[in-house]
C-alpha cells in the first residue's frame, strides 16, 4: 500500500509539471462548454422567442396581400417592416441592406388571381353536389409570393420560417374559398356564425416532452444538452495528455528500469489509472457545477441533475473508464509522441462527429448511425441524454453500460497484448 501510495504521488508530480495539459484537461473544457452553451442558447432563443425582422412589399391591388400582412403580424413571431414602393428587385438587394431575415414580395394581382382559383373550386364543388348543372372549365391561375431570404439564412431554418408562412397564406385561401361558395349559393358573405367557426376551427395543440418516468420532468435546454455532450468530449480528450506521456516514458527508459523492479511496473499503470480518473472526474465536477452555479447568473440555463443518482455515478464512472482505457492503448501502440497526440486527438474528434456530439445522431444517414455505434462518445451521451433528458434509470441503461464495458474489455485486452509482445509484462 505504502509502495502505491507512493507511485500515485509520483503521478499526481508527473501531471502537475505538464502545464499544457492542465490547460488542455480542465481551462479549454470549461470555456467550450461556457461558449458553445451560449451559442445554442442564442440561436433557440432567436427560432423560439425573439421576432424574426422581415420586409414586406404588398403591390397587391384588392384586399387580400393586406390580408396576409396583418395575418403576419398577428402570428406574432415576425418583426414586419413595411415599404410597398419598393419593386421586386429592389426588394431582393434591400433585404440585405435593411438588415432583415427575409423579403416579401407580394404581387399586384396577388387578390385577383387567389380569387379567381377559389371561385373555380367553389362552383367544382357545387356541381359536384348537384347544385348547378355544369362548371365553365377555368385553368387554375398559378400565384406567386416572392421571399428572398438573407443568404446567411441556414436551410433547416428557411424550411421553419416558410412552413409558418404557408400555413398563414393557405388559411386565407381556404377562407376565400368558403366566401366564394357562399357567394354562388345566393349569400351575401360568409354567415357569422360559420365566419366564427373557421376563425375558430384551429386544433389546440398539446405540447410536453416524452418521460421515461412519472417523476417531474426535466426541462430540456441549451444546458442539459451542451454540458454533458462536451464534458464527455473533454474528458476523452485526455488522450492527448494520458497518451503523450505514456509514449514519453517509454521512450524515455522508464518502463525498462521499472522492470528491474517487482511489481512496480503494475503499480505505475494502477497509479496512471487512479490518477487520470480523479482528472477525469474532477473534470467533471468543475463543468457541472459551472452549470448549476454559473449559468443562472449569465443568463443562461441552469443545469439540472438527474433524479436517478446511482445510474448517473454509474455511467460517469464507466465514462471515465473508457476514456482512460482508450488513453492509455494510444500510448502503447504509438511509437512517438507526435502520433500519441495527433492519432488520439484525430480519432476522439470522429468519434465525437459520429457519435452526436456535434450534430445530432439522429440527423446523420442511416448507414452513418450504424457506424456511429462503435463511438465509445455515443454511448456515453446516450446514457447522459437518457438521464439529463428522458428521467431514465437502470432499465434503459443497459445498453450504454454493456457498451461500455465491453469498450473497455477489448481496450484493457489490447493493451495487455501489446505490453505482453514487448516484454514489459
């Protein structure tokens, strides 16, 4: 005990004298977990709160283009600015200049052209129903609504913002279309009672987030999603510090005159072990309680913890493992330092792409989410994500903890195998 007491002290020596990778292992975690936080809170708060700044050019010439622009006012997620002398080339480049999101261009026969489709269909239907005799054949009138988005715009949000539109133009038309059909029936306008229900026609949707628990659910932000994926990144990001000096010792003798000695090449390794294991969860700590404690006061979410804390210890743990494990086969296949740091650093970043560290995994194409599963990264975010987001426990756990496990095995396995060919063991 005395012996391995010893041994860790040296390691704890070891580690404090690399001043690199102290900045690497604990500073550059917390200021990319403090900066991508931020990052992903400003882009939910611009799709989810803020309004979105559009320039609108009605030249329709009857009453429905003021129809839409009050419906997009009413919508209440658009910041609208007005400038009907603007023509629709003008528009396009003035998008730019007015620092809008996106430019509408609304047509001169914009009213005339929606009417007359919605009177075709009416008098489609009545004849349909048997009320008159035959419907003159009209070719449907193509309109068209010019946007011109900001080209900065990304795709998945123009596809959001152009859904929210649609819906807003396909409720005036189906509007249009009922007046038109009472029109034909001998009605002066829609009935107030019917006008009334088509106001109120619109589905109430119920929105919550699926639990695999009856507790109190968690609500999912920016930092229930960020602090947990880069804490993971961060913490197998060790390789790079674990691994270099694995590769460093060896080179540098020192595992050749620990084998003069009995046992303590083994101690030297358990040591390694213990110590980059409090690295790795002190680590950890640091970015979880930044947080819970920090974040609030910045204005950013507060992190909230799991209510299974046995699971969560569980899969922190067999996280930290992994890395540690994956750290130190690195640094016994490697033959240099340069391919230590520049294959650990490498592969921890594709592991992190496919595991959905980055992106969501679920985003990716089929045949990269099969290969995404031998990403030791997504199978720990897979059992962070099943505890921060979806209040799981142990039964929906099983598969990161195999995972795991096994992760570790074949990585214990190949480091005794390497260590074993080069006599050290």
């Amino acid at each position: 005990m005395r012996k391995l007491r010893a041994s860790v002290w040296k390691e704890i020596l070891l580690v404090l004298h690399d001043k690199v990778g102290l900045l690497l292992m604990y500073l550059m975690p917390l200021l990319l977990v403090f900066i991508i936080t931020i990052v992903q809170n400003s882009a939910f708060q611009i799709v989810n709160e803020n309004k979105l700044a559009i320039l609108v050019s009605n030249q329709d010439e009857g009453t429905l283009g003021d129809s839409l622009v009050k419906a997009l006012i009413y919508s209440g997620s658009f910041d609208l600015k007005r400038n009907n002398t603007l023509s629709e080339a003008a528009l396009k480049r003035r998008t730019i200049d007015e620092d809008a999101m996106l430019g509408i261009y609304i047509p001169e026969n914009f009213s005339k052209r929606l009417s007359d489709n919605a009177n075709n269909i009416s008098k489609l239907m009545l004849e349909q129903m048997g009320v008159i005799e035959k419907a003159p054949k009209i070719s449907p009138k193509k309109q068209e609504i010019a946007i011109y988005f900001d080209p900065v715009v990304q795709e998945n949000f123009r596809i959001s913002v152009l859904n929210g539109i649609q819906a807003i133009t396909n409720g005036i038309e189906n509007e249009e279309m009922v007046s038109k059909l009472f029109q034909e029936m001998g009605y002066d306008s829609i009935p107030s009672n019917i006008r009334q229900a088509i106001i109120n026609r619109e589905t109430k949707l119920k929105t919550a987030n699926a639990s695999l628990s009856s507790v109190v659910e968690l609500i999912p932000n920016s930092s229930q999603h960020n602090v947990p994926a880069w804490s993971i990144f961060a913490m197998f990001f060790m390789v790079v510090s674990l691994g270099g000096n694995i590769v460093k010792e060896r080179l540098s003798g020192s595992f050749l005159r620990l084998q003069t000695i009995p046992g303590a090449f083994a101690l030297t390794l358990i040591s390694k072990f213990l110590v980059y294991l409090f690295v790795a969860l002190s680590q950890l700590l640091l970015l979880f309680l930044m947080g819970i404690c920090i974040f609030p006061h910045i204005g950013l979410p507060q992190l909230a913890m799991p209510n299974a804390f046995l699971p969560f210890l569980v899969v922190t743990l067999l996280s930290a493992v992994s890395a540690i494990s994956y750290a130190v086969l690195v640094g016994t296949y490697a033959k240099t330092q340069e391919q230590a740091n520049g294959f650990g650093a490498i592969s921890i970043i594709i592991f992190a792409a496919i595991g959905g560290i980055w992106v969501p995994n679920f985003i990716l194409p089929d045949y990269m989410q099969t290969i995404g599963n031998i990403s030791p990264l997504k199978w720990c975010l897979e059992g962070y994500y099943t505890l921060f987001l979806k209040n799981g426990a142990w039964s929906e756990l099983t598969g990161t903890i195999s995972f795991l496990f096994l992760f570790t095995a074949i990585c214990q396995l190949l480091i005794f195998i390497r260590l074993r060919i080069q006599n050290y063991i």
